[in-house]
C-alpha cells in the first residue's frame, strides 16, 4: 500500500487539554443536536420508510422537471413525503407514509396519470418498526462487543477507554449531521454506522499499538502509526465520496447513503484519533503511569 507523505505535527507545542478540546467540544455539540432533536420529534434521528413503514414509486414522467414535479403532486390523492430526481435516468423516486394510501391505489393513480411505472416497493408499518428494533439491538450489541474485545487487547484503563470514547463519538457525530441535513434513518444508514465501528476501532488500536507495544520515541511512534492510519482513511473517504456521486446519478439511494455517512464517521475519526485518543495515550504515558 503506499503511503501518503503526512505532515510531521509538533504535537509538543499543544498541552492535552489543548488537543482534547476540539473534538470534545465537537460531541457535545453533536450530543446536543440528537437530545433536541428528540425532544422535539421524540426520536433521536428522523427513521426512514425502512423503519416507519410506506409505499416507495419510481416512475417515469414525460416533462421537465418543475413541471414533473407539480403533476406528481396533482396525480395522488395523497400527499407524497418526499419526491426525489435520478438525473441519469430521468425518473423520480416518489415516497407515502405508511397509510396514506394503499399500494393498489397509488400505483392505479399513477397509471391513470400516464406515468409509467420502473418499480414499486411497500414495507408495513409493524414489519418496519420490528426491523427498527432489530437494526438498533444490532448497533448497540456490536458496540458492547467491540469495548469488550478492546478492553480484553489492553487490560489497562485509559488506553482501552480512550478507543471506546473515539469510536462513540464516530458514531455519535455523523448521526448529529443526518439530522442537520435531513439523512433518514434506513437500513443502509444503519449498515453505515455499524461500518464506523469498524473503521474506528481499526485506526484507534493501530495508534495504540504502535504508541504502547513497539520501540521508540513516543512522537516517532505517533507518526509512524499516522502514515498508515491517514492513508488507510483518507483512501476510505475517497471511495466513498465517489460512490456517493455515482450512487446517486443512478438513483441507488441505499449505497448514496451509506456513502455518505462513512464520509462523515471516517472524517471525524481523523480528528478523535489524532487528537482525542492521542491525548489521552500521551497523558497516560507520561503522567498517567508516573502516578
């Protein structure tokens, strides 16, 4: 694999406080976000039809899109949730809440409306809220395991808690912006946090190994664990962004989803490991252990 040549940091110039505060400022304002957001909607993040159950129509319509739009609009006697254009194709995506509309009747109305149907899709409300329990059981039983197999690889406090801190706030942090840009809960966001588990614990352990189990200065290990680390994210990060774009030219919502999600989580793994974790592992090796 080749290496990105990474810029030394003169991490001695920054106390641990100092490298600390921004990612710990950056959860709390994330934590923020999803304790409002679910005062407000009494969910910490808005589910999608997935999870709450709806009727999902992808047809075709014979106008340009404004106009496309308005006769979408006009052919339902039900309010679509959501209309979504796929430019590579010139087809739209429409969405009803569960019991808006049954699907017989929806997919009647959009042929007597001339437009022509690519595909229709419906998930019942009971069937989306038993797969909402599933999906959320899933993250926090890989999330447990994960602080356990951690905690197992170190035996030593500050080292396993300092990764179990970054991998949450990986996740803690892309949720926060799902809800600012209005990224629906969905199976494929689920599979995407359950991938920044990963991610996290990947770049995390690799840090930690190079800084407490093999030879050498401290900041000579840091740096030596950074070359691999920020190779391995940044190509990450690249891969999805252009899964992202070409997801969503082709109006393959699921992989658009999970794309960028990952690039939220592998960005804010940049910062929690290099700063955060990095923080905590200086404190513990030259204080922490003093003491």
């Amino acid at each position: 694999m080749v290496e990105f040549d990474v810029p030394e940091v003169d991490y001695t110039r920054y106390t641990n406080r100092q490298l600390a505060a921004v990612p710990l400022a950056v959860l709390a304002v994330a934590l923020l976000v999803i304790a409002g957001w679910t005062v407000v909607t009494g969910s910490p993040v808005n589910p999608g039809l997935d999870f709450t159950g709806g009727t999902e129509l992808r047809i075709s319509v014979d106008a340009p899109e404004g106009q496309a739009q308005q006769e979408i609009r006009a052919a339902f006697e039900a309010q679509p949730e959501s209309i979504r254009s796929v430019p590579s194709d010139g087809t739209y995506i429409v969405t009803f809440q569960s019991g808006a509309a049954t699907t017989s009747q929806i997919e009647q109305q959009a042929e007597s409306a001339g437009f022509e149907i690519r595909s229709i899709d419906a998930v019942s409300a009971a069937f989306g809220s038993e797969t909402q329990n599933q999906a959320l059981l899933g993250i926090v039983i890989a999330f447990v395991g994960m602080s356990v197999l951690v905690f197992l690889m170190f035996r030593t406090f500050v080292p396993s808690i300092a990764v179990v801190i970054s991998a949450f706030s990986d996740i803690v942090i892309p949720v926060a912006l799902m809800n600012l840009l209005g990224i629906e809960l969905s199976l494929g966001t689920v599979a995407a946090l359950l991938m920044i588990i990963g991610y996290s614990v990947d770049s995390d352990i690799l840090l930690n190994n190079h800084i407490l189990r093999r030879s050498g200065d401290f900041y000579e290990s840091t740096y030596r664990a950074m070359r691999t680390g920020v190779t391995m994210t940044l190509t990450s990060i690249a891969a999805m962004i252009v899964m992202t774009i070409v997801a969503t030219l082709f109006g393959i919502s699921l992989l658009a989803a999970i794309g960028i999600v990952l690039v939220f989580g592998l960005t804010a793994d940049l910062m929690n490991t290099y700063l955060l974790n990095l923080s905590l592992l200086r404190w513990y090796k030259f204080e922490g252990v003093a003491r």
